[in-house]
C-alpha cells in the first residue's frame, strides 16, 4: 500500500490536558482515534509520515492576536504545542517534504478572533490563523483560502481576515439560529477592504452527506477556482457527524472522506468534534486516507445506516435556495465596494463578544481605514468586564505608507492613562509594540 | 558454565563461560547450506571434554528463520484475515492464500459483527485441499478482544499443523503488522521446530540435559519449548547477540553508541542506563513491518571490506562489497587495505594492498598513504554520519503527551563502544573524529557469541481494565479478571507486574533477572453525558533487555 500523494501527520493528543474533568475538550478526546489510526497501521504506510510538533513561540502569536494582558496569560503549553503542531506541518507541506498534511491537534482554535481575552467555544488563540501568518512570513504565501468544515460557525477566523482580501474564508456550519456562536449568515461578506472573502454556508439542521458534497459542488469549488489560492487550508472539525453530542447535524465519516478528496487541500487541521468513541476514530481515518489518495471505501462507522440519516427533501431545498442566495449576493460585492470607497474613510462597527468558556464579555468598537491601496489599517478599542482596556492597532502585511503612517500615529496618540495596553501590530515590518499603564 | 553460539553470515562463533572467565571460544566458518551441523559442531567443539553436567546454560542465536525469509525457504501460510471497517484489507495481502473475512471487533474491543462460520470452513477446505499445513488467523483490535481469533481457531485447528493467532504474537496495536507477523511466525514455525528438536537432540547425545534457549531480536532469550510458537522473535538476533556483548563494559550511567564493524556492514545501536533502546514497534523484515520486538539497530554498508572507488576524483566506500580485501586475496580496495597499507593492521599481502590504494592514489594525483588515510576518514565519516541520523531519529520521534514533549529526555551519548574485525584500528580515528570516548572491550572479537550466552529472558505484556465494564484482561496471556469499579492505576500496574513476572519465569528466567519496568501507563476518565462513568486504564510492562545476574556490573 503506498501514498497517492505524500501525506504528513502531527498527531498530538495532549493526554495529560483537559479544560475540565467532564469537559468535552478533554483528554481522551483523541484517545479512540489514536488507537483507530495505530492499529490500522496508516503511520506505516509509505508516504505518510509522521512529525513531532514543535512549540509556537509568543512571536507567532503576536503576528495574529492582542492578548490581554499578554500571550503567556492567555495561553497554556497545550496551546503552544496545538499551534506549533499546525506550524509543523506547514514547514514540511511548504519546505517540500510532504504534498499535504493534517495536523490532529487540540485544543481546536477557530472560535479564538484577534483581541483575546481568555477562551471561547474552547479556543484561546487561532492555530490556523497562527499559522498561515508563519507561513506568509516564512515562506512568502500570499493567497491562501480557508475552508471551515466545523459544525460551529468558524467566527474567530472570520473576525481575524474579515478585513484581508488575500485570505478567502469558508464556513459552512449549522445555522447559526440553532448553535453555537449564532452567527454565520450569508450577509456577512467581509469588511469594506475585502467583501466576498467571507463566504458563510448556513446548512439546516439535519443536513447529511448528500447536502455537503452539494455545497462543495455548486459553491465551494467553483468559488477556490475563482480565487486561485496558492494554500488551502481545512478547518476539519468533526462535529456535523450524526453522533455528535452537541450538534445536530447527520454527516457521516464516508462524506467527510469524499468531502476530503473533493478539496484536496494541502493542510487540514483537526477542530472540533467530540463523539469522541463513535465518531472520531472513524471520520479521521477517512480524511487521513482521502488526503493520502487511498482508498477509503471500507470506512464507515459500525452503526452506520445511510437510509437512517439522509436529509429530507426540504434540507436539499433549503440549502439549494442558501447556495443561489450566495451567488447573488457575490455578485453585488463590487457596487457595494464602489459605494464604500466613495463614502466615509472610516467605516466603524461595534460588537459584544462573550467568551462563554471562560465568561468574559468584551465590548468592541473597530475602525478600519477604507483603502484603495491595501486592506486597510485597523484600530480596535476593547474594554472587558474583566477590567481590562485596550487599543490594538493592526496594520496589514501589504499595508500602504498612508496606513502605515496612521497606525504608527494611532499607536503614539494611544495614551496609557486611558487604555491599560496599547498595542500595534505593525505586518509590513513583522513586528509587535507594547506600551502599558 | 554457560554456552553462547552465534551463527553469523561468515562466522559463527561459540564461547564457554565460567564466571566471568572466557573457559573457549571457537571461531569456524558458518554453512549456510547447513545450519544445524554448524550449530551442532559449534556445541560439540565448544563443549569437548566438559563435564555435561556442570553446563549450566546454552543459548542460540540463528539465521535460520531470517535467511528462510529473506530466501523466500518459507512454507506456504493459510491466512484469514477479520478487517471490518477502516482500511481496504486487500492492501494488506500477503502469501497466496490470503482470505478477507467477515467479522469485526471496533476500537473498545465490541464484536460489531460475527464470523460466518460457513465461509470460514470453506476457506478451511479450499487450504485443505491446496495443501497448506499452516494457518495465521488475524482480526483487527484483536488485542481488545480475541474472540474471532478464537472462534476460527476452534473450526479450524484440527485440520492443519500450526495455527498462529494474532492477538498472541504482540499486545500493540497495529492490524497491518499483526497480519505480517502472524504470517512469517507461520511460515517459519515448521521448520523451527524441526531445527530446534534436532539441536535438542545433538546436546543430549552429549549428555547435555538443560532446556535450549534461543536469543531473540531484542537482545532477550526465551526457552525453547516456548519459543516453537513464536518463531518470528528469532529473526536477526544476530546484531542483538552483539550488542548484549557489549553491554557488561558499557557504563549504565551514561549514553553510549555501539558500533559493530563487520566486513560488509557496520551496525549501531543505542544504549541508555545500561540498556539498549528497542524499536517503537518492531523489525522490519522480508520487506513487512512486523510487531516483532528488537533492538533498535541501524546497519548501514561500510564495512572492512567495502568497495573502494573514485567517483567524480572523490573516494567512495561501499555500500556494496566486492568480495574480500585486496591484502587477503579479493579483487577490489577495501578499507581494511587502506589499513593494511599504512601498517596499522598487520598480515595479508600488505604489497597488494598498497598496489591497490596506488592505482587510486594516482588517479587522484595524491600520494599512497594519504589516500590510504583519506579512505579510513571517509568509512568512519559514513558512521559518525549514520549515528548522528540515529540519534537525531530517536530524538525526533512523535510522543503524545505535553509532559513528555516538555520534559523529553533528549539522547545525547558520551562515547563509543566499538566492536568486529577492524575495531581496535579504527577506535583511535573514531575518537578523534567525534571527539567522543572510543572504547573496545577485550574479546571483542567474540563479544556476539558472549552477548548471547549472557543475555536475559526478556519479554512484554499489556494489561487494560475498563472500570465501568469492571474488567481488566490481558489478551496476549489469555487473562481477564473483574475488577472493582473504583480500582485505579496502581493496582492495573501491580496486575501487570504479576503477570509480567509469571511469563518471564515460564519462558525460562531466572527470578534475579526480573528487572522490570513500565513501558506506559496511561489512565482515562470515561465520561458519558457530562458524568465519569468510570476509567479506561492501560498499562504495558517489560523485563528490560539486560544481562543474567552473575555478568551485571562487570567493567565501566
């Protein structure tokens, strides 16, 4: 048996970490998968190969986030390990050693947006994002799409490149009227620098294999065309399985595997899904050997009844009627655009963000600059009930002299009398500034 | 006094232990053609004269079930093979009676699906009447339950010779290589058997009445009356018999690398607190992966009498060889001409060999001897390189907890240990070229056939309990227990150690040689809902690969 493509694997089950004794993302979350993947033998197969994460460090972390008050509050060495483990496997898909990879890590990171001040749907810092930064920083990426399979819509990556044109999203999770964080609607399209890199894919509860190879068809696929990116990334979270526990979706592992071999993307990184003996073990070894290009007809989890968990017809109609509503409003992208950048210079939009792991709320406004040049620079005002106040300034990876600049003066006007840290996240010149009270 | 024989591919040496005292060694020429005269002469020479009755112990170490392998001398294997979901099991064929069957165990050791008995007798007739005499029944996570293992068996077993289970070759995980185990143990059963009863047979001619033990690839040995069942762990116990060699001069407070300086090729092991690191899973063999616990040695094709040649005016050594020096008669250059050449080894035709060096020394437009000096630095950089690919593996290999990535000991070694033909001429250049301590134990010469006569019984077991089913068990021994539903870690361990201790001693070792320990032990909350319902805990123990208790603590 031998490896259609060259597959490599950072598997890091973290046994000895847990939010909680009885909290889903907890240590045996991984363990059935690990005694799934070991005794199918997949780690022997010629072309997969196996690597040992390697640490994120602070620096990788700063490239995305503002950690209130610092990354080594926010963070604990699983975190560290989870992303260094995705960086891994960048190094080695970029660096040439393996043509894909997956990265089967926790804890998950796609709920984690750029201003952190603890966990949320069980993620304190986005490992994807952590590592497509390294990546571009690295390795000099420029376009890359993420493709967020995860049943929760994937809001932390979204707010993280919702201003990014070079950064295509892609969250297709259950309807955000019925879990979980509640957000992910089709009108959600990307801040006025990047509309239509934002894609939400809200699916109807009950929405099986046959609904999900239908968005990737109709949707999904011909959009990546599209864009052309030179990375694609999946966020593979594995809770739309019909025996999730927290989810009430009915995907199952031979759809995950198809959905797999349709994308084809070169790194997939593990997210949620806690049917951690029923689902799990099954659904990962069918992305695992879809990525590798072998055959993966005989997976399928022992109680798997195909009749049992087909959508109905009105899931197919709904999610027929969500993709043409997409489509269209695709299609308006480029007037709302125009009207953008002949309005105000700033647009401004505030939000409450609450942090339901560890029950923060955090009140934000954010300013990003409309430009014509680059994405923007960006300023945040975060005040948490924490008691925390910050001013996070961001300014882009091809930021312009003019964004630049105004980052730089945002930063010096930023007086510490009034924020507790004033933060700027200057991308052009890979560096990171702190002035605290 | 002990006996330790090690058939090698050239030599096969035999050495006579009285305490710590070499009493003979016996060096002759190995007939691959026929093995069990060698090792009958080899014991006869060794043991001339001896009182039978003071022979305390014989251990083998053989090629007999590797060259069968490699050689493809194997005999035809019937294997049924219970996949149920996951990988296509037609990727893993092997043999030419290879049956995918129904049945399935998942994960947790649930039967998800049954035998069909009917399709099973069937596939017993087909064997029956295509002559295959020996069978391997294998099902997936049959080290969680062997039930359909067992059930073939049962339908099964009175119609062929030798029946081979998965679940008792090895407790890992790992149906891929369960399959190939089981299948070469198979194929190679019969005719160990055959071979052992016959050296049996040579011993008591000779009054010699003990229990025959045979060296396995982890540098452990086993009784032979054991052992015809698990023929496999006999394969290339040859680099194990002599890193056990070495092991009474290594120095258990450090890390240290062997090195084995043959003529064709140099092997490398490993050794931490006084023992050598075994392999995460097992040998590779015949081209499978198997489950096969060994030695974790690298051998890598530089050797005393490696093909010397330019190649684009540089100096290349080996990996193929060409026959014997230059200084002994062979046809092309060797690293051990270039040692002839510059007078460090003595004998041989030491003009042919610096002929040979000065065809290349010209060709080059350097002189003889620092071509010849050139030769040596390039065979021990080919090493060093090779050790350093070593150790850099062993450092880098995936572990699962944030403990163990935090606080991974990171393998550093401090010194060599050199062994073979060409140790002691090579231990000075070694030494100089890694800036490490290079030492060469007296009787390095025979250290394989010592490292055999003082090897320990070793062996592994693993033991699961599910507190919330409420039992624990042992598939490989074939035990299963209750247990009570608030019983923790500890007491698994203490199950473990026992059962541990009670296989050691039936496959023959001696209770001062138990030194056992952990190999892991991991515990889990088993949670349903948002309750803990009750532990999964699994534990896996060993006796470490170590020497019999009169030869520990000999040199350092």
């Amino acid at each position: 048996m031998k490896a259609k493509r060259k597959t490599g694997l950072v598997f890091f089950p973290a046994f000895d970490w847990a939010i909680s004794e009885t909290h889903p993302e907890r240590e045996e979350r991984l363990l059935y998968t690990q005694d799934q993947v070991f005794e199918e033998g997949i780690l022997d197969i010629e072309g997969l190969v196996e690597f040992k994460p390697v640490l994120a460090t602070p620096k990788d972390v700063e490239r995305v986030h503002f950690c209130v008050p610092d990354v080594e509050a926010v963070l604990t060495e699983s975190h560290y390990i989870s992303a260094g483990g995705c960086k891994t496997i960048a190094d080695a898909v970029l660096g040439g050693k393996v043509d894909c990879g997956f990265a089967l890590v926790r804890p998950p990171g796609h709920h984690a947006m750029r201003v952190v001040h603890g966990a949320r749907g069980f993620c304190n810092i986005n490992i994807e994002a952590i590592m497509i930064e390294y990546s571009r920083q690295t390795y000099g990426v420029d376009r890359v799409a993420i493709v967020d399979t995860d049943c929760h819509h994937g809001d932390g990556t979204q707010n993280i490149y919702w201003h990014d044109p070079d950064t295509l999203f892609i969250s297709l999770h259950q309807d955000g009227r019925t879990l979980y964080p509640g957000s992910g609607f089709p009108r959600e399209m990307g801040g006025p620098n990047a509309l239509g890199t934002t894609i939400n894919i809200p699916l109807p509860p009950r929405t099986s294999k046959e609904g999900f190879l239908q968005v990737m068809d109709k949707l999904i696929l011909p959009i990546l065309e599209e864009f052309q990116p030179e990375l694609i990334i999946n966020s593979a979270g594995q809770d739309n399985h019909y025996s999730d526990p927290i989810t009430a979706m009915n995907m199952c592992a031979q759809g995950y595997a198809k959905l797999t071999d349709k994308l084809r993307p070169h790194i997939a990184v593990l997210e949620g899904g806690y049917s951690i003996e029923g689902a799990l073990p099954y659904v990962n070894v069918g992305i695992i050997l879809a990525l590798a290009g072998i055959d993966y007809s005989w997976v399928r989890e022992p109680d798997y009844q195909p009749a049992e968990i087909r959508q109905g017809d009105d899931v197919e109609s709904l999610i027929s009627s969500t993709c043409e509503d997409l489509l269209n409003l695709r299609q308006q992208c480029a007037l709302k655009r125009e009207k953008y950048l002949q309005g105000e210079e700033f647009v401004q939009r505030s939000k409450t963000i609450f942090y339901d792991t560890d029950s923060i709320i955090e009140e934000q406004k954010e300013t990003v600059r409309v430009c014509r040049q680059c994405a923007g620079v960006v300023k945040i005002d975060s005040y948490a009930d924490t008691g925390y106040h910050l001013l996070g300034i961001y300014v882009p990876r091809k930021g312009c002299g003019t964004c630049q600049e105004l980052g730089r003066q945002w930063f010096e006007e930023g007086s510490v009398k009034r924020f507790d840290l004033v933060c700027l996240q200057e991308r052009v010149a890979d560096e990171y500034h702190v002035k605290r009270k | 006094m002990i006996v330790g024989l090690d058939v090698g591919g050239t030599h096969t040496d035999v050495v006579v232990l009285k305490g710590r005292e070499i009493v003979r060694k016996v060096k002759q020429l190995t007939d691959e053609e026929n093995l069990l005269e060698t090792v009958c002469f080899g014991i006869f020479d060794a043991t001339r004269n001896l009182e039978p009755l003071s022979i305390q112990r014989v251990v083998v170490s053989t090629t007999l079930a590797t060259n069968a392998i490699v050689q493809g001398k194997i005999e035809p294997v019937g294997i049924l093979v219970a996949s149920g979901p996951g990988v296509n099991p037609n990727g893993f064929a092997i043999g030419e009676h290879y049956y995918p069957v129904s049945g399935a165990i998942d994960h947790r050791g649930g039967e998800i699906a049954p035998i069909d008995e009917e399709e099973i007798l069937e596939i017993g007739r087909k064997l029956g009447s295509a002559g295959v005499r020996n069978l391997a029944l294998v099902s997936k996570f049959s080290v969680r339950n062997p039930s359909l293992e067992l059930k073939m068996r049962d339908l099964l077993e009175n119609n062929f010779n030798t029946v081979t289970l998965g679940h008792q070759v090895s407790g890992q995980l790992n149906f891929a290589r369960r399959i190939a185990t089981a299948y070469l143990n198979a194929a190679v059963v019969g005719i160990s058997r055959t071979f052992y009863r016959a050296v049996r047979g040579c011993m008591e001619q000779q009054g010699i009445q003990i229990p025959l033990e045979i060296l396995k690839a982890d540098g452990g040995t086993m009784a032979l009356d054991s052992s015809a069942q698990y023929a496999v762990e006999t394969v290339l116990s040859g680099p194990a018999a002599s890193v056990m060699g070495t092991l009474a001069f290594a120095d258990p407070t450090r890390e240290e690398v062997v090195l084995d300086i043959g003529g064709t090729t140099t092997d490398i092991a490993i050794l931490v607190d006084g023992a050598p690191l075994l392999k995460p899973l097992g040998i590779r063999m015949g081209g499978y992966n198997t489950l096969v616990r060994a030695l974790r040695t690298v051998s890598i094709g530089v050797g005393g009498d490696s093909w010397v040649r330019l190649e684009n005016g540089h100096v290349r050594v080996g990996p193929e060889r060409k026959g014997r020096a230059l200084a002994y008669g062979g046809p092309e250059p060797t690293p051990t001409d270039a040692l002839v050449a510059l007078g460090v080894v003595g004998g041989g035709q030491k003009q042919r060999a610096i002929e040979g060096i000065r065809r290349l020394a010209e060709q080059m437009g350097k002189g003889v001897e620092e071509t010849a000096e050139t030769i040596v630095t390039e065979s021990c950089s080919l090493i060093l390189e090779a050790v350093n690919a070593l150790v850099n593996r062993v450092n880098q290999q995936p572990v699962y907890t944030i403990h163990e990535l935090l606080e991974g000991r990171i393998i550093k070694p401090s010194g060599f240990i050199v062994i073979g033909g060409p140790a002691k001429e090579l231990a000075p250049r070694l030494e100089a070229m890694s800036g490490l301590q290079v030492r060469v134990p007296p009787e390095y010469e025979v250290a394989n056939a010592i490292g055999a006569a003082v090897a320990r019984t070793t062996c592994e077991v693993t033991v699961l309990a599910d507190t919330s089913r409420r039992y624990v068990y042992a598939p490989e021994e074939n035990y299963m227990d209750r247990i009570d539903r608030r019983a923790t870690k500890r007491e698994v361990i203490r199950i473990a150690l026992d059962l541990l201790r009670k296989k050691a001693l039936r496959l023959g070792a001696d209770e001062d040689d138990l030194e056992m320990e952990l190999l892991e032990d991991q515990e889990f909350n088993m949670v349903q809902g948002f309750y803990t319902v009750g532990r999964n805990i699994r534990v896996r123990a060993q006796v470490k690969p170590g020497l019999i208790s009169p030869y520990r603590e000999v040199a350092a």
